[in-house]
C-alpha cells in the first residue's frame, strides 16, 4: 500500500514515536470500483452535491484507503493526515472515505467525515463518507489588502525574509498605500486575519529580460508579437522578391549589353585584319581549288566564333564581377519596445506556511485584476528562500553568456484553470492534433498511432476549458521486468509489487510549454484511466529529451552482463524468470508512479559551471542532474567539442564508465552542453571566460565552479604548434573530430607518413585507429625514453611491441621532439633532440600529459593553491569554497588522509582529518595493433591506507596461452590475500570487460581455488576461467552486498569472531599472511553455515533474472515437481527428488 497508494504519510509524537499512518489514492481499493470509471460510479449511487455548486470529479477527489492511529492520538493523528493530504495535493478539494455498511462510523472517522446519501433504489455494500478542505484547513478569502492588514502580515513576512528589517518597520503599509492601477496589493484573510500577501505590478522594463532569456516560444512577453512577426516576415519576404528581380533585371542588361560589346569589338577586329589581308590574300587564292578557299573560309569562321565565345564569356564574368552577387539583407526583428507588455510581476510574497497548498487562490484574482495581461513572471535569487508560489511557475532557460542575476519563472494564466480532462483521442480528433504537432518531428508517428486501430498504441488528449493542451501516445508495457532487470529501478520503487499487466509504456509526450507545470497531473490521469501503475519512457536520443520529460525520474543502467539459462532448461517450467535481453542501445530510461507523482520536484537556481572533457566531469554532471527530487536548470557543461557519447578513440579509456552509461548520459537532461574551454577566471565577480571551438568568446557566471577538466598533452602549447596544419593532439572530442575530418580530406592516405609521439599506451591506440581509418602509409611512434614501456608489466610490454610491429607500426626509442618542421605551416617532418630527422605529414602528440595552458593561467591568476595539482580538502573544494575539482588533476592538502583501519599498526597525524575511502578499483582499456586487447584493473589507495610498498603484494599468479590464439593474465595478490591488481591481454575483445572491476579488492577465495588451480596447471586461462558461467555471480552488481551482510552474519558468530581475531593477530605478528589463510583455518561453524546458505541462496533467488545458471533449492524443486530432464540434476551429482545442499566443498 506504502508503495502502490499516492501518499502514505506517518504521524510522529514529540519524542519522535510513530503514533499513526494512513494511505490515500486517486481511487478507492476497496469494493468492485474500476479506477477509470469510479467518480461516474459514485455519482450514480450517492448524492455527490456538496453544496456552492461543488461535485466530486477524478481531479478534486481523494480516497483515504487506510487509516491507523494508537487510540490516544487518533483524532490528532486523522486530523494530521488529512492536512497533509490537502496540501499536497492543491486541488484536492473533497476525501472520500468507504467503509462496508455492516461497520458503522466510528471515532476519530466519527465527527469528521459525513455520510454521503444513497441514491433511491440502489443497494452497495459500503458507505461512502466525506470531508472537504474548507473544514480542515479551512479556505481563505482573497481581497485588496489594507493599511490595517500590516499588523497581522509583518511576522508572517519576517519569517520568511532573512533581510526584511532592511525594508523598513512599514515597509508593507506603505506598499498597500501606494497601489494604483498598476501596482497592486492583495490579501489572503482567514477567519478574519490576513495570513498572506501577494503584490503584483504591470508596470515593468522588459528589456533585460528580453535581452537574458529565451522568451521567444512565450512572445518575448509582450501583446501582438506573433501579428507583428507574420507582418514583418511578410514584408522583408516583399521586398527583398523586388530587391532580388530588380537585381536579376540589371544583371540580364548588364550581361547583354556586355556580349553586345564583345560581338562590336570582335567583329571590328575581324573586319579590319581582312582588309590587311585582302591583297595578298587575292594572289594566294589564285592557285587553290575551289575546296581549299571553302576550307580556309570555315576555318576563319570558327576561329571568329570561338574568339568571339571566349571574348563573351570574358565581358560577362567582368559584368558579374562588377554588378556582385545577390546579397539577401537579414530579417529584421521586431522592435519590442512599440509593443505593450503581456505581463504582470510578482514584487512580494508572502503566506503562512499552514496554507501553501491554497497560494493559486491568490494568484488567480491578482490576474483577474489585469484582463489584458496572459502571463505572470517573478524572478529570484539562487540564495532566497523558495516559496511555495514557485510551484505554479516554471523556469526560463537562460540565453549562453546573458549572466543575468536572478533566476526567472513564468506561469500563463490559463495554467491556473481546473480541471485538466484526458481522453482517449479518436477519428474525429486528427485534423485537431495535426494542427497542434504541426513543425514536431513525431506528427507522423502519432498520427499514425491515431489513424491505425490495429496498433496497441493509444492517444490521449489533455484539453483545459476545450483547448487541446497536450497530446500523450501510451502502450502496454509488454515485458515490464526487462527494465526492473536492465535498470535500477528498485532504487525508486518495488518491482514486485506490481503486476506485469499494471506497467505503461509512454512513447510520445507534447505539451503546450505553457501548461509544463499540468504535467503531473496528465500522467496521473494516464495511469488512472489505464488502470496501472507505473509508467516507463524509453528515449532512444538522450541529447534531445524532451522538457515536459523533466516530471519523470531517471533511472541509471545497471552494470550487468547478457545472462541466459542453461540450454536444457525451459524457464517456464523452473523458477527461472524468461531471459529477458538488454534493450537494444540501451535507451535512458524514465519512470514514474503515483507516489513520485505526488513529489514535486524543487527547482534549484545555483548556477552550476562544469569545465569537464574528462570522465570525471561527466560522471560529476550525471550525478547531480540524477537526483530525484531536484530540478536543476541552470547546470552548464563546458568541454571542446561537447558532450562525448562513446569512448575515446586515439588513447586508452577509463572502464568507469561502462558502454551503456556513455551513451546514456543524464547529464543530457536539461543541461546546457558548452563547446569550448576555459580562457579566464574572476573569483571575486565569480566570472569564467569561455572560449568556444568556433573562436567566440562568451563569460559565464557561477554560484559553484567545478573544475574537472583532466591532462591533456602540453607539447602543442610549448612548441605553439596549433596553427600548424598537420598537427593534432586527440585528447578532447574537438581534436578527434578535426583529425577525422582532416584524414577524410587526403586524397592519398596509402602515402600519409604518420610520427606518433608519446611513450604512453596512448600511442599504439593512435596507431591502431589510424589503421583503422586507412592510413597503410608509414607509421612510426617515437618514444622519447630508452626503453618503452606503456603497461608497466614487462610480458605485456613485450607482446604489445611485437603485435605492432608485425602489423607495420615502426618504433623509435630516446626520440625527444627538438623542433617541428613545416612548410607554408603545414608539417614536413620532426627534429629530435639528437638530430635525427624524421619526415611526416601527419604528427600526433601524446608525449606530456599536464593541465591545460589557460586553465593552469586561470588557476595561478586568481591564487587557486596549485602544488603540482589542484589542491582540494575532504570535500573536493579549492581554497575558494565556490570552486570545487576532482580527477586525475587533483590531490588532497597534506593535512588530509584516507581513512584507515581502526586495527592498524599507527595513525600519523593523530589530528588530522580523513578522506572517505574510495572503492571502485583503478582501470584502462585499450584496442591495440595487431587486434590485441588490453585491460587492466588495480586497487584504489584506499586498500593501502598506510601507503603501498613492494612488500604489500605477496605473489602473483600469470598465465599465458598463444594457441590457438593469444590470452594473457597477470593477477597480483597483496599480503592481506586480496587481488590487489588484474591485467590481461587477448586477441579476443573481452565482453563488458568493465565487469571485471569488481574483483580488484576481493579476497581470492571468493574466485573458486584460482590461485590453487593455477599452481597445479588445472587452469592454462584464467582469462578464459573467469569468463566461465561459475563466475556470474561475482560479477553482479549486488554481489558487493551479499559478501558485507554475509562478513556480517559471520561476525556475530562468537566462534567466527574469535576466529578472526586469531588469524589477524597470527598475520599482524608475521606469522602468516592472510593469502595463506585457508579452509582447514576458517571452517564454518553450524550456525554460520547456515546462515551463509540461507544468505547465498536467497541472493541467487532473488536475482534469478541475471543469475538463472544457478541450480538453488527452489528450482530443484520445480525440476522434481515437473519431472523434467533428470540429467541436469545427474550434473551436479544428484538424483532427482533432492535438493542441494551447501557443504564446504561445495
């Protein structure tokens, strides 16, 4: 019920016990109601006249489903609840209650709820009971406000303003005087007392807020725009026709009177060499036949034609030259200041909390006031205090490099009208909703969806007052637990608390931008008039989420890889779930319900600046436009090339993010993607500079800055290389691209000779995709060391230099870059420090990795402590506290350290302050020459917390398999018998490879015997052995949480924790290590045993969609119930008919 109702709210007592709980919902549970059709039904039974012309209908009405109180607080408690209900939902104006008429009314219902009148002649089985808002709140007045209102109004207005003393004792006495016709004051009365107030003016300059935001879907504000727009349009159309026919006129005159000329000049020419020739030309003729003077002569005259071609063509480019081209002049735009303003703003406000769920009674008749006006405005600070009128507006995106100082929102007066009525769209209604999506990409598939009765999708229609305001197509959700399975979804809601014919699915939603604050309220009545209760959207372009989507919750993907049960299993007839594969993509996915419905979002107004390009930014953008219940719209991302929705493709990635997450960015929604970088910073105007790719320059203001831009190579900047055609340093997406584009554009890349300079990993991922775009030319890298080692592991070194020269990679060692050739600034070849010359007509520089040029500026500009990083506190902030910054380019101050263990053998700085511990291993990935694949996880610090040394790793264990085809494996185990590192190299891509993170700081005796089985040569792969289908359960994503409520378990163990305790002393005193702890030292006790059972099989019940390889106890019971293939249980050593159960061996 908690999960499934609207609202379920608690009462506590003073000392914080719980004393009473109660579960409301848009329709009754109770009886044989159809939660699509319920209010007609109570209509047709009961007497629904309130009385003031009031009726209950699907927008105004509540059902109060459960209620329960300790018998000392329950009036309180019903009375609590009630409130909560009606100011949560603000146009909730009546709360049924149904009970079965064999129960009469009892306390507290008693006395608050009246019995509704059953109609003549029907029978029901329950009695259906009220209660409205005005008699548990009670409902305000609105009214003009008076001088006399200050008394009542001034502690309700200190209390919600911080700096009210600075406005003056009669600051609102003096506002109420002064009103006129276009300053206004209006008063919200209760039982007498004014509890609020609300000042309106439609006297304003809208010229900055013009000039800031992006008013232009609302008409700039301002009455007649869109006449004044057609008319306008329409003239420049006009005239610029006439400009553009009087332009080809003249050219057409101009170009005859040109041939003209060129046929007088030309013919005179002609006229007068024949008359030069004339005399000799008579005795010449004498002796030729008849032939040869008919030849000369069509000889002459193609030559006078083709003379006169050329002298034409010539007069007529002259011509052109001198009349120029048609050049369109620019639209203007219309003048906005002739034209009167559209709408009123909000000056102040303020109301007694009690009552924020009526504050649109205050805003309706401070419209009504103003006929002439549609819109309502207000503007605030990021620092003031939000008030409950907020939640009637929605924000205005703010124009790139308008750093206007308040945050504005806008409500149209017809988003105040009630109700809202949804239905299903039919034939009827397609030249309406044509006219409505016309200029929207999906008019097509929606008008498809309405025309085609044989299709599962359906069309609503949201209209107010008659006017279509929203057009929404759903469909059946046909495999709900594809999502529970692929997503986490659980973080947000029960997926087992649903029915899989109880999911939506939403595929298109267009609402009117005016009523985006209705969308609430269209997908509660979608899922009411459906009859489910969830409702899902999949959105295939994460850079093009819709804004009205902004209501729906994001729920991030799971890091799992495709499972399948065994092929000799049929999930219908086991326990197994239906193997339910990853949807293709995958898409982002968006869900709500009726209960995160009911929880409004609050618009945060921080501006957010994000100097990012590096993992770390995105992953720091994902995670703050994630959170559920905030709405950020005023984050900006600013990275050269923008947001990256794929890997990096010239130097090794990072596995923390997984393919899926890359391309499913949260970040996507509702934030602004800046491409360009950081030129400047003020901190004390809180200003960044901006330099975007297309060379412009745009400052950005900033409440918060977050610095997360990572290293990037410096050799362009000390060698001011960038103007340099040829050169390229691919370590943002800009860089990428351009070095695509520029590939693209050689006619010849069979002869491209390509220097590759860097020492790093990076470098043969270079010369890897350089293959892959064609480049069959010379390649060579030049490393600026002796010896090259990119990996650090001497063996995969070896292996990775050798791949890559057998695909034609060349490679250079003790290569340092003196100079850059070049010619007309285009590259010609590389100067090393050692005079060697080394031709190419395409150099990328991967050699020294630092902080970029003008951020580094930037930071030692405006005193940013910068010791060979950022430095940064426990809280990732600057000595600036607006500044925060994360990645590879920070370090913690000297002052802080990692959290350690409590048992270790000393803590410095006794004093000092801790760093919260990082978990997620360390990782790099990378496509290399010759088709290997590398990847490589090792430990965070934190698994060292007294620092690392050589004698932290107690051995390592390699393998090693050339046939049939390369399979490297390295794994290293620390003293304490963890997996402190894993390396492995393959000609085979290693699948979701990101998986393997989280087996770096795991004890290896959770990797079935590995090390033993390796010793003993049972496994030649371990590559291959951890890809096994033993090890899915490892690398599930809860896996994590089993082990810690497992090591729990076992530590209430009083023979378990003296165990421990024993062994850590044996490995403190270096008796022992804790790699060569083992079975015989840690056997499990009877009641651990079972407990670690109990827990381990619950997991893999739990999980079965994923884990459906497993043999548990419920699905050998389902083999044995349906008699089916003895031979699987034959596998695991059991006869049909018995369950498994866990020994130590097993």
């Amino acid at each position: 019920m908690m999960e499934r109702c609207a609202l379920s709210c608690c009462v506590e007592d003073d000392d914080g016990g719980l004393v009473g709980f109660a579960a409301f919902h848009h329709a009754p549970l109770v009886g044989d109601f159809k939660p699509s059709m319920w209010i007609d039904d109570v209509k047709r039974m009961w007497s629904t006249n309130m009385g003031d012309g009031e009726d209950v209908d699907y927008s105004n009405t509540l059902v109060l489903n459960f209620f329960h109180s300790e018998h000392a607080h329950e009036e309180q408690a019903l009375n609590e609840v009630l409130k909560m209900a009606f100011n949560t939902f603000s146009q909730v104006e009546h709360v049924l209650l149904f009970i079965p008429v064999s129960i009469p009314l009892f306390k507290p219902l008693l006395g608050n709820f009246e019995p509704l009148v059953l109609q003549a002649d029907v029978k029901n089985n329950y009695g259906c009971y009220h209660v409205n808002r005005k008699e548990v709140v009670g409902e305000v007045v609105v009214r003009l406000a008076m001088v006399e209102d200050h008394d009542d109004l001034m502690p309700i207005f200190k209390a919600q303003n911080e700096d009210a003393d600075a406005y003056g004792e009669f600051f609102l006495a003096q506002m109420i005087q002064s009103q006129d016709e276009t300053n206004k004051a209006l008063v919200a009365e209760l039982n007498g007392k004014a509890v609020g107030i609300l000042g309106v003016t439609g006297d304003m300059s809208l010229a900055a807020l013009q000039e800031a935001f992006e008013l232009e879907t609302y008409d700039f504000l301002v009455q007649g725009y869109a006449e004044a727009a057609v008319k306008l349009h329409e003239d420049h159309v006009a005239r610029e026709r006439m400009r553009k026919e009087e332009h080809e006129r003249q050219v057409q005159e101009m170009l005859a009177e040109a041939r003209r000329a060129a046929r007088e000049e030309v013919e005179e020419e002609y006229s007068q060499m024949m008359d030069e020739r004339a005399d000799k030309q008579e005795e010449e003729d004498a002796d030729k036949t008849p032939e040869e003077l008919e030849a000369e002569e069509k000889e002459r005259e193609e030559m006078f034609d083709q003379e006169l071609a050329q002298r034409i063509e010539a007069a007529e480019e002259e011509a052109l030259m001198e009349i120029g081209e048609f050049l369109a002049h620019p639209e203007p735009s219309v003048d906005l200041q002739t034209l009167s303003s559209n709408t009123v703003c909000i000056t102040l406000f303020c109301l007694d909390p009690r009552l924020d769920s009526q504050v649109h009674k205050l805003l309706e008749p401070a419209l009504d006031l103003f006929p002439d006006k549609e819109y309502c405005i207000l503007t605030k600070r990021h620092t003031a205090r939000q008030s409950s009128l907020i939640h009637l507006f929605h924000p205005v995106p703010e124009k790139l490099g308008c750093n206007f100082s308040h945050a504005l929102y806008i409500c149209h007066r017809a988003s105040l009208l009630w109700p809202m009525q949804v239905s299903r769209a039919g034939e009827g209604d397609v030249e309406e909703v044509s006219d409505f999506l016309e200029g929207e990409q999906s008019k097509d598939q929606v008008l498809s969806s309405l025309r085609d009765a044989a299709k599962l999708e359906s069309v609503f229609l949201a209209r107010l007052e008659g006017q279509l305001s929203a057009i929404a197509v759903v469909t059946p959700s046909k495999e709900p637990a594809t999502f529970s399975k692929w997503f986490e979804l659980e973080q947000f809601m029960s997926p087992g608390l649903y029915g899989s014919d109880e999911h939506l699915e939403l595929l298109h939603l267009l609402v009117n931008p005016i009523f985006l604050k209705r969308v609430p309220e269209i997908l509660r009545e979608l899922l009411r008039i459906t009859e489910t209760f969830c409702l899902h959207a999949s959105v295939r372009d994460a850079k093009a989420m819709p804004r009205a989507y902004d209501t729906l919750t994001y729920i991030p993907c799971r890091r799992l890889a495709p499972s399948s049960p065994p092929q000799d299993l049929d999930p219908a007839k086991t326990a197994l779930e239906p193997n339910l594969p990853m949807p293709e993509g995958p898409p982002a996915l968006l869900h709500t319900n009726f209960r995160l419905l009911s929880q409004p979002k609050k618009d945060l107004d921080d501006r957010i600046v994000i100097i990012g390009g590096s993992e770390t930014s995105v992953g720091f953008a994902d995670a703050i436009m994630s959170v559920p219940y905030l709405n950020l719209h005023r984050v900006s991302y600013v990275s050269s090339g923008g947001l990256s929705l794929r890997p990096p493709l010239y130097k090794r990635r990072s596995l923390s993010l997984s393919d899926p997450e890359y391309r499913q960015h949260a970040v996507s929604r509702g934030c602004r993607v800046v491409e360009g970088n950081i030129a400047q910073l003020d901190r004390e105007e809180q200003v960044v500079s901006v330099r975007m790719d297309n060379g412009e320059t745009v400052e950005m203001k900033y409440d918060h800055l977050v610095l997360a831009a990572g290293f990037r190579d410096t050799i362009m900047d000390r060698l001011q290389l960038w103007d340099v055609d040829g050169v390229f340093s691919p370590f943002n997406l800009y860089q990428e691209d351009a070095l695509h584009a520029w590939l693209k554009n050689q006619p010849n890349l069979q002869n491209l000779n390509v220097v590759i300079f860097g020492s790093s990993l990076d470098v043969f991922v270079s010369a890897r995709r350089l293959q892959e775009e064609g480049v069959a030319g010379s390649i060579t890298i030049a490393c600026p060391h002796k010896k090259l080692r990119p990996t650090g592991d001497e063996r995969v070194d070896e292996l990775v230099v050798e791949a890559a020269k057998r695909s034609g990679v060349q490679l250079k060692t003790g290569c340092d870059i003196r100079e850059v050739e070049q010619r007309a600034q285009r590259v010609t070849g590389v100067v090393t420090k050692e005079e060697e010359s080394l031709p190419c007509s395409l150099l990328i520089l991967l050699g020294e990795r630092g902080v970029d040029k003008d951020l580094f500026s930037a930071i030692n500009d405006q005193s940013l402590v910068f010791d060979g990083r950022l430095v940064v506190d426990i809280s990732f902030k600057t000595n600036d506290p607006k500044i925060i910054a994360g990645g590879e380019m920070v370090k913690f101050a000297r002052r802080f350290q990692l959290e350690v263990d409590p048992d270790a053998i000393a803590q410095e700085r006794k004093g000092s302050e801790k760093v919260a511990p990082f978990t997620r291993a360390c990782s790099e990935a990378a496509f290399l020459p010759g088709g290997l694949h590398y990847c490589r996880f090792w430990s965070s610090p934190a698994l060292f917390p007294l620092g690392y040394s050589e004698d932290m790793i107690s051995r390592d264990v390699v393998t090693e398999v050339q046939e049939p085809q390369l399979s490297y494996a390295r794994v290293e185990v620390d003293k304490y018998g963890r997996m402190s590192s894993l390396t492995m190299l393959s000609a085979e891509e290693t699948p979701q490879a990101w998986r393997f993170a989280g087996l770096v700081g795991q004890s290896v005796s959770y990797l079935n015997e590995l090390v033993d089985r390796c010793d003993v040569g049972l496994v030649k792969d371990m590559r291959k052995f951890l890809l096994e289908d033993w090890a899915h359960a490892l690398f599930h994503d809860r896996f994590l949480s089993l082990r810690q409520q497992l090591e729990t378990a076992a530590e209430n163990s009083e023979h378990m924790t003296a165990l421990i305790e024993t062994l850590w002393r044996r490995v403190k005193n270096g008796d022992m290590s804790a790699s060569e702890v083992g079975l015989t030292d840690t056997a499990l006790t009877g009641d651990t045993k079972t407990v670690v059972q109990d827990g381990l099989n619950n997991f893999l019940e739990l999980n079965s969609n994923h884990l459906n390889i497993y043999l548990t106890a419920a699905r050998s019971y389902d083999i044995q119930s349906n008699n089916i293939w003895a031979q699987t249980a034959e596998k695991v050593g059991l006869v049909v008919g018995d369950v498994p159960d866990m020994s130590n061996s097993l």
